[in-house]
C-alpha cells in the first residue's frame, strides 16, 4: 500500500512541478530541479525525520519516474499551453500528489509508533515539503501558505489514518476511500473557493 501511494504521488508530483517551472519560465535546468523537488523533497524530509536513509537516495526507480514524467511532458508539448495552473491536468495532479503524500507520511509515522502530532507533522511535511522548498527557491511565497484548504486537507488525512489506526482499520479498503475522500475534498475546495481566514 505504501508504495503504490509513494509511486502514485511522484508522478503526481512530478507533473504538478513541471507545471509550475513552466509557468516561471525556467530553463531546462531549472524545470529539472523543480520537478524533483516537488516530487521528491517530501519523501526526503519524511525519511531524514524518521533517521532513515531517504529512499529517493538507495533506489533509482523516483528519479526514473521524475525524469520519464519530465521526457511525457515535453513530447506531448505541456509546456506550450497557457495558463496551465488553471488547467484540470494540473488541479487533479496536484491533488492526487498531496493526498498520496499525505497518506504515506502518515503510515510512516504510525509504523514508527508516533503519537497524534507525530503523524499530522510528517503527514503535513511529506506532502508539502517539496513544494515549501520548490516555491522557496523560486522566490515565492510558498503556495501552501496562500491557497485554501491545501496544507489543512493533509492534516486531515492524517488524523483520519491516526484514527484508523488506533481501531486496527487500516488497509487497502479504507486507505482507497481516504484517498477517493481527500482527493474529492482538494477539487471541492478549489473549485468552491474554500479558505483559512487571513487575519
């Protein structure tokens, strides 16, 4: 399970990162660099909270898949559209991105026996951290901070998936309805226009 949701996630994140170096106007160097990151760094901060060797570092396989994602969507000419962050393509990647993320930060955290603010915190780092560093390196304010509902529906998912746990109800079943459920939220809110209140 933790795999196909990491797997699912970087192509996920991959896309929405190719996306979002686009629309900066980056050279090919750059559209590398934050692909990876957004695809990538998350993972990577996961892992090092838990003192574990980052996976993205022991297997070749994340990088293939970020830099296949980057060949697809060159050669299907993504980076010629307009206003791509508008796009449904980029909306859903995005949001299948944050909610696997979510998830296999938060199945980490409950495999290591970590309390409630354990699980939210590397639910919450794995699914945004990447896109924190991207959009940092890119001069911006980070997206999480000034878009609606997006860090919130990750620490959602997991105190969903902390309670589960604590009801021995984790597995492909409910895991998928998660999935299905913060997916559908993330469209929901964007498309509603959902947002934390700025003071």
């Amino acid at each position: 399970m933790f795999e196909i949701a990491e797997y699912i996630g970087i192509i996920a994140f991959a896309m929405s990162g190719f996306f979002v170096a686009v629309r900066n106007k980056l050279d090919l160097l750059g559209i590398l660099i934050a692909t990876f990151l957004t695809a990538l760094g998350g993972g990577i901060l996961r892992d090092i909270a838990v003192d574990t060797r980052p996976y993205t570092f022991s297997s070749d396989l994340p990088a293939i898949i970020v830099i296949s994602v980057m060949i697809i969507m060159i050669l299907f000419k993504f980076h010629k559209k307009d206003s791509i962050e508008n796009k449904p393509l980029f909306l859903l990647s995005d949001s299948i991105g944050l909610i696997s993320f979510s998830i296999t930060g938060a199945l980490i955290a409950i495999e290591y026996n970590f309390n409630l603010t354990g699980v939210l915190a590397l639910s919450f780092i794995t699914a945004v951290g990447g896109g924190i560093a991207r959009d940092i390196i890119l001069n911006e304010v980070p997206f999480i901070f000034k878009t609606g509902f997006y860090g919130t529906i990750s620490l959602l998912v997991g105190l969903i998936l902390f309670i589960l746990d604590k009801f021995a109800s984790i597995n492909f079943t409910t895991i998928l309805i998660v999935f299905i459920l913060g997916v559908s939220l993330r469209l929901i809110a964007y498309y509603k226009k959902w947002s934390i209140p700025i003071l």
